[in-house]
C-alpha cells in the first residue's frame, strides 16, 4: 500500500465544530480512502518531534512516501504550542527541508490570510500584531523555498498571499462526504429556509431577516452558535424576529432533521471583502445534502453556486430576496428542476475528490 506523510503543527480537537478541526480530520480520512497508508505529525512540538525521528529513520532505511500533505495553523507556525512562545523555531521547516532532499513533494493547506486584514488589527494590541504579522510572513517565506504546491481554499485568496509564486497555488476548498441525501423539492404551502454556520462580523444577514419579515409564505431556520447569537441577537431583534424565524442550536446528528425539512439553504450574507475570497465548510455540506442555495452576489461562493447552476446568486438586498421568494413561490418546481445538476456538482466536491486531487497534483511534482 502506497505511503504518505500528514504533518499538522497542532492536535485535533474532534469536539470543536470548527474548519480548523473540521478540514485536517475529513482529508485525513479521505485520503486513507482512496488507498494510503498515512504517516501523520501532528501534536505538541514534543510528539512532533518523536514522530519526525521516527519518520526520518524510515526514510533513511529506504521508506519510499508519495509526498506529504501539511495544513497550516491559523496562527504563525512558530507559535502553535499551548504558551504561544517560539521554543521550537526550526521543528517543522527542517522537516520539511529533509523531505524536499529526498524528492517527497510537498504540498500545505494555507487556511486563512485573516492577518493581513484591518480587523485583524484591531483584534491584537500592536506589541504582540508586529512581531506576530513578521512571524506570518517568515511563513511564506518558507512555503515559498520549501512546497511544491501550496492549496487555497480558493484562487481568489492568492491575490491577497505575497511571496509564494502564483504558479505553485492549487484551488483546494472544502469537501463534504453526506451520506443522507434529502433531494430538492417542491415546497408545500411556506418555502422553508436553513442557515447553518456562523454570525460573526463576517456574518451579517440584515437584508434576511428584513426579507423574512416581509413574506407571509417563507420560513426561516438560522442554527448557528448559542454564544454568537447572544452576542449579536440584538441587532436582528431591532429588526424584527416573528414567529417565522426560529433560532436553534444544533450540532452533529441533530443537523439531520433540519436539512430534511428545508426547501432550499442559505449563504446569503454581506459581502465583505473577506467573503471575496472565502469558501465556506456549510457551502459544500450544503451540496452534499442535496439543497438548492441561495447566496449573495460579490462573494467566492455566490460565484461558486452560479457558475455550477445550483440555486440563485442575488444581490445582498432585501428587496432582491423578496422577489426572488415570489418568483420561487408561484413557480414552486422551480426548486426541485436543480435536483440532477446538485447530484451531479456534489460528486465532484467530495472530501474524497479533494484528497485525489492533492494526489494529482503533488504525484506530478515527483
């Protein structure tokens, strides 16, 4: 069985219902589908240190890996450990410099350029943003001598990742691997909307909830976080909640109910510049529960559901959702005529497609 290496500067924690914890767990996984055997770093710098010994004496007795996989952390790569401090500054890049000596390609998930934003900049005090911002640079920097491939969630985020050559950037987004499968259907007498994920200041639904209160025949569903709704609810509520809106906090197996009952699902949200570039996990869970989309235009997965014909990319305005609420409610089929285009798009964006895709892409590099 053909071998690789997986390396991940920090432990996977399997009950945060995070990407960063969502994204390492799913890949590894699909990559021990499509027929590897997985060597993985990942932990603390101690254990990643006992696992890169281990990992360079089989290399050396003539251990033969297709390449490796690594994902960055959200934060500076000197920085994962649990104090934040730089106590093990040449671990992972020295590791990374002895597989490219002995021809392993190397490709990293690139998670996030948040860093580089003015919001970052307000969240950290500048004593800690400037040695930090350098750290994140030193980074690319590496990536740059080091990888053969380095994967983005989308192209649209390499405009914003300096030094790394445009030509070594692969669009690498999320996956999904739903089993269930609750296909597009006709609504019956309300067209029954789900948002799922976030409402963060990267997540603003205003123009929804305006929409929603507006319509008679449409009803929504928002699941997202009980601490982020707390946080925001106020803001939503000046605009008005009706018994039209229900607000839930599920997770894991209790998600299941809720695309079952939904007509279509939403990522209709402000675009910001952030949303230029960013691809959300719910997009493709989303697809691979079956579920028409509806998203706003200005954003990465708007572009997404237009260019593969899943569902309506609109304007973020209120009045632009409401009429597109009328439309689907006096052609009520118009949902369901989407349902082989969303099989179709969902075979090809599964955790499993992604894995085959790095597999292609670094296979090449040998």
């Amino acid at each position: 069985m053909p071998k690789i290496i997986f390396h991940l500067p920090f432990k996977i924690n399997p009950e945060q219902a995070s990407g960063t914890n969502i994204r390492p767990m799913k890949m590894l996984q699909a990559f021990k589908d499509i027929g590897y055997e997985v060597d993985f770093i990942m932990g603390d710098a101690k254990t990643r240190k006992q696992q890169i010994k281990a990992i360079k004496v089989a290399i050396k007795a003539g251990e033969s890996y297709d390449f490796m996989y690594a994902e960055s952390s959200t934060l500076p790569s000197l920085l994962t450990e649990s104090h934040h401090l730089p106590t093990h500054p040449f671990l992972d890049f020295s590791f990374f410099s002895f597989c490219k000596k002995n021809n392993i390609p190397i490709g990293l998930f690139y998670r996030d350029i948040y860093w580089a934003f003015e919001e970052y900049r307000k969240d950290i005090v500048f004593y800690k943003r400037i040695p930090t911002k350098w750290m994140y640079i030193y980074d690319l920097l590496r990536y740059k001598k080091l990888l053969n491939k380095l994967f983005l969630p989308s192209l649209a985020m390499g405009t914003y990742v300096a030094h790394v050559p445009k030509e070594k950037m692969v669009e690498l987004g999320p996956g999904h691997d739903v089993s269930s499968n609750f296909p597009a259907k006709n609504p019956e007498e309300k067209i029954k909307l789900l948002y799922v994920g976030g409402l963060g200041d990267h997540y603003q639904m205003h123009e929804l909830f305006k929409a929603v209160k507006n319509i008679d025949f449409v009803e929504l569903t928002l699941c997202t976080r009980q601490k982020e709704w707390e946080a925001k609810k106020t803001e939503y509520e000046n605009i008005g909640i009706s018994a039209k809106i229900n607000i839930v906090h599920k997770t894991g197996e209790d998600l299941q109910a809720l695309y079952r009952a939904a007509d279509i699902a939403l990522i209709f949200v402000k675009p910001l510049e952030y949303w230029g570039f960013a691809s959300p996990i719910k997009l493709y869970e989303y697809l691979g529960h079956k579920k028409a989309i509806i998203s706003s235009k200005g954003t990465n997965a708007g572009k997404f559901v237009e260019e593969n014909g899943i569902g309506w990319n609109i304007a973020y305005d209120h009045q632009a959702f409401e009429n597109l609420m009328h439309e689907l409610y006096s052609n009520k089929n118009e949902i369901s005529k989407l349902s082989n285009k969303i099989h179709e798009v969902a075979e090809k964006n599964s955790w499993k497609a992604r894995a085959l895709k790095v597999k292609e892409s670094l296979i090449l590099e040998k």
